[in-house]
C-alpha cells in the first residue's frame, strides 16, 4: 500500500505513521526526519536546511522531491510505504504524481488551539523517536521506552509553532480535494488508540481489496 498522512504538526500524524507502519508492515518515510538527518550529518547544506526548519519555513520543493525520491528508491519501500509530511503543497502532489499511484490519504485532524497547545508540550526521544507530552500522564522527562532524557524541538516553539500552522492552513487544505474520495478523514481529539481504530479498520479493509 502506497499511503499519504496529513496533519497538521501536532495532529498526532507521527504516532499513526508509527502504528500504521508497525500494523501493515510498510516503512514511514518521514521528509522531516529525512532533512533532521541531514542537519545532523552537518555541512552547507545541513546548516541551510536547519535554518529553515528552525524558522518554521519549508524547504525548497526540488531539494525535498530530490531527498524524497532517493529514500523511495531503497528496497524497502518496493511493497509500499507510508509518507508523513509529503506532500505539503499541491506543488509537491503534482511532483509525485507520475512517481507512483497513491492508494490512500489518511487525514489527522484537530482544532489549530489544541494542535499549537499539544506543540509547546511535545517532548521527543533522540534516541528512538517516541513522542511524549508534558501533560501526558507518568510523564518523566524520560523516553518511557528506552530511558533516554527527552528534548523540545527548536521548531516546536511558539513563533516557530504560529508560522508552521498557518503554512499548513494555506497549502495542505487543497490537497484533500486533489485526493478527493481517497481520503478518509479522521479526528484525533480522542487517545492515539481511539484515533486510529478507524483507521486500522480502512486500512485493513484497502488491504484485501488490493
Ligand atoms: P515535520 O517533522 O514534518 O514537522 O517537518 C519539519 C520541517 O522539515 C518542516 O517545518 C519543514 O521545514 C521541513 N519539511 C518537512 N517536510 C517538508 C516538505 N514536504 N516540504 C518542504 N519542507 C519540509
């Protein structure tokens, strides 16, 4: 299965990738995590990127198509894969049109107040990737599945926040009717669990079809 997330930052769209992909067997291809990589290995072009992301801005559509099709080239995205954070235009729909059919749009959706309160909280492990949240219950500071101290993210704060929703306000919302009746909509105000039992249900159901 060929999948796309959307959802806002904060919606929650991370955490169903995870799941989904540890229920389908298909990798999450993050570009967000693809580009923190790149920050991380260092460089101009490290140092440009991690410029934008900390301003909240997004980076150049030719840079993110190239990362993009380079990770879908690997192996392990031959019987499909799951994409959070692409496409974020309709600029980058068009791009990856010709790529590969998608099979499904799965969209996470939450009131912008909550998504920039569940923002300013977020907290992320360095080491594995888990998501946690100040206001979560047993919340330690610690990665509740590998121990290790967690961080706040420079784009998850407030100015960086204000900035990154509006960009997604703008350029996301055309692109559920460009996906039109392969999108299911789904609202995330509930637990991760309750968020994705409708979820695990189309999937499932896309699945035997295939
Ligand atoms: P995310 O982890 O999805 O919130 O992405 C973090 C940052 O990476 C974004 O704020 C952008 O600066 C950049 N980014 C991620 N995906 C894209 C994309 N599809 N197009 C442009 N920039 C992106």
């Amino acid at each position: 299965m060929k999948l796309i997330l959307l959802g806002a930052a904060g919606s929650g769209k991370g955490t169903m990738a995870k799941k989904i992909s540890a229920d389908f067997g298909i990798p999450q291809i993050s570009t967000g995590d693809l580009f923190r990589e790149i920050v991380k290995s260092g460089g101009e072009l490290g140092e440009k990127i991690s410029s934008l992301i900390n301003k909240g801005q997004l980076v150049p559509n030719e840079l993110t198509f190239e990362v993009l099709k380079q990770r879908l080239d690997q192996k392990d995205c031959k019987n499909g894969f799951i994409l959070d954070g692409f496409p974020r235009s309709l600029a980058q729909a068009e791009m990856i049109k010709d790529l590969f059919d998608v099979d499904a749009v799965i969209s996470i959706e939450l009131p912008f107040e909550e998504l920039e309160k569940r923002l300013v909280n977020r907290r992320l492990c360095s080491s594995c990737g888990e998501i946690d949240n100040i206001n979560y219950e047993g919340f330690t500071g610690k990665c509740r599945k590998c121990g290790t101290k967690l961080f706040q993210r420079d784009d998850d704060k407030p100015e960086a926040i204000k900035a990154r929703l509006e960009v997604y306000k703008k350029d996301v919302t055309p692109l559920i009717n460009f996906y039109g009746d392969k999108v299911l909509k789904v609202s995330s105000s509930g637990s991760p669990d309750e968020t994705y039992a409708p979820v695990k249900t189309f999937l499932t159901k896309l699945e035997a079809k295939a």
